[in-house]
C-alpha cells in the first residue's frame, strides 16, 4: 500500500466516524426543534457551537501534542482548561439560553423554600457534562485511528522487509545455480565429451528463464516444469550411468502458476550428492499435481558426501526461507534419510 492510497484510507475512515458522531447530533437537535412545537432553542445551537469547539481543540490539538507524546500530565490540566473556557463561553460569552422558556411555568416565582428558583446550575452543568462528553468521545476516536493507522504502517514494514528478504534470496539463486551448471560443464569437458557444446547451450537456455521468467511474482507450472526437464537434460550428459535419474510429472498443470525457482535447489542437492563412490547415481523426481496441491518428492542416493537433513548447502536453506515467505500454512516439507536414501516429501497449496 502506497503512501498516498494509506492517508486517503485514513482520511475517508475518519471522515465517516466525523460524519457520523455530528449526525447523531444533529438528530437530537432536530429532536429538540420537534418537542418544542418547531422552536429551535439557542441553548442546543449554544452548546452544539461550544462542543465543536472543543471537540476539535482536543482532537487536533490537545491529543496529537501531548497524549499521543506520552505527556498525560500536560494533557489533564489542557483538558480541565478547555472545559473551564467553554463552561465560561456558555455563560458569559454567547448569548443566554432561553432553557427557561421551556420549563412548564410555576405557580408562582417562589421554590418550597420561598426562594427564586436558580437556573445558573442547569446553564452550567449541561454544558460541562456535554463537552466532557464531547472530549471522550474524540480522544477515543483520535486514539483508534491512530492505533490503527500504527498498524497498517507496521505491515507495510513488514511486507518491506519481505520483499527485500525474497529479493536478496532470488539474487543468490543464479550464482549458486551457475556455479552447479559450471561444474557440471567442467566435468564433460575434463573428459574431453562431444556433449560439451550441447551442455552449453543448455546452460544458455536455463539462464534464460532465469533472467526473463524468474523475476516474474509467478510462472505458469509448466513452464517450470520444462525448466527442470532441460536442467534433468544437462545432468544425464555427465553422468555416464544415468539409467536411474527419472522424472514423473502427472496431474493437471496448464493452468496452475507457482514461484519461480522453488523447486530446482532441491533437484540440485540431489545431483551434488547422489552419486556414490562405486558411480552409481539415482536420484528420482516425482511431481503429481492434484487439483490445486502439488506433490513433490525428491529421492536420491546418499552418495561419497555426507548429506545432512537438516543442512545441506545455501541452496537448500534458501529454499526452505523462500517457501516460509511465499507460502506461510500453505505448505509441509519433510525431508528424511531412509536406508541410505535421502528423500524430500513438499506438499504445496496452489490456491495463493
């Protein structure tokens, strides 16, 4: 969310709840102008003058300045100040309010106690209860949108630091992967192969969509999966015993996406150590696409490198961190060493 799209967010939410506490209002004065046969009562239009006034000292002013800064102390004695003025604003300042006129007149002018009876109690008290009123009301609403405008911040910080996190693990993927390739060119070329040049140029193509597919947010399943053929391609011409490295894919995959790259440092780790010190390999890859949830297994054989299931190489932990960020509770990765196999079970939620 971009800074300007957060405060029109921000700005629209506040004008509703405004709009609606000076609604409720604005129904109650019109309560009193019904109840009073059509008079509009200067006491409403007096306190309904003083309350906005205080309402938006203490909401623009009062709150921001010193509550929001921690300073408690300053804001009570501001708070108890406002009130004191508006108390005198009623009272001495705007015209008198003509509440009396609307009492049901007395028999006479004297109280049972054979006194006049006093008004300046009702002038007084109203008015005060009114804009304490008023003032919670505000700092509530001034508090709320500022809890909430502090978390929608915290979440852009966070998808912040998400995106530079899968950024700088994207960035480590191409030079893991080359220097894999690179070594697996290195080994047909040692052994002066005929199938150099063709690993070249297989090399040219993986590069390829690594460049132009891979920064993509998502790529569709089968392109990915012809990604990994060509890859599995390049394997088999430096393996000379290379009847056991198979590929199944099954399943509907035309029209699901998945991130880029997620599955390839898993086939890598295979290959670094899935030959043994006789120069058998096996490494068997299984891809089963069911509805929306993929299936991947990954076997190899535990080979002259001890492979560890925990920890094995920039590759794997980078994988493992990737599919933390991109698919949180939308995937399970077991991996486990069963009689001198290293195998790799992750079940994965396409829906996102």
């Amino acid at each position: 969310m971009t800074k300007k799209t957060q405060l029109f967010r921000i700005l629209k939410q506040e004008g509703f709840i405004h709009l609606v506490i000076w609604a409720i209002f604005l129904f109650m004065f019109f309560l009193q102008v019904y109840f009073n046969t059509g008079r509009i009562p200067k006491a409403f239009l007096n306190f309904l003058i003083v309350g906005i006034f205080s309402f938006y000292i203490n909401y623009l002013v009062l709150v921001p300045y010193f509550l929001l800064k921690k300073k408690n102390g300053f804001y009570f004695v501001a708070v108890i100040g406002l009130i004191v003025i508006c108390v005198v604003l009623v009272e001495f300042v705007l015209p008198k309010p003509d509440i009396i006129h609307h009492l049901p007149p007395p028999q006479n002018d004297m109280n049972a106690l054979g006194e006049r009876p006093n008004f300046r109690g009702i002038r007084i008290g109203f008015p005060l209860f009114f804009n304490i009123i008023l003032i919670v009301i505000g700092t509530a609403i001034k508090m709320y949108i500022e809890w909430d405008k502090n978390i929608q911040h915290q979440k852009e910080v966070e998808s912040q630091k998400s995106s530079a996190e899968l950024h700088f693990l994207k960035n480590q993927l191409s030079p893991h992967f080359l220097f894999n390739s690179l070594n697996s060119i290195y080994s047909l070329t040692s052994k002066k192969s005929n199938d150099a040049p063709e690993a070249v140029i297989m090399l040219s193509e993986l590069m390829r969509y690594m460049l132009y597919q891979a920064d993509n947010e998502f790529v569709m399943l089968n392109d990915e999966l012809d990604y990994i053929q060509n890859y599995l391609k390049l394997q088999r011409l430096r393996i000379a015993n290379n009847r056991d490295v198979t590929l199944l894919i099954r399943g509907g995959i035309s029209q699901q996406k998945i991130r880029p790259l997620l599955l390839i440092a898993f086939i890598e780790n295979a290959f670094k150590y899935g030959t043994d010190f006789k120069g058998n390999t096996l490494v068997r890859i299984e891809i089963i696409v069911n509805a929306n949830e993929l299936n991947f297994k990954c076997v190899n054989l535990i080979g002259n490198r001890k492979q560890d299931p925990e920890n094995s190489g920039i590759g794997l932990q980078n994988t493992k961190d990737r599919l933390q960020l991109l698919y949180p509770n939308l995937h399970t990765l077991k991996i486990d060493t069963v009689d001198s196999q290293y195998i790799v079970n992750l079940n994965l939620n396409l829906s996102v």
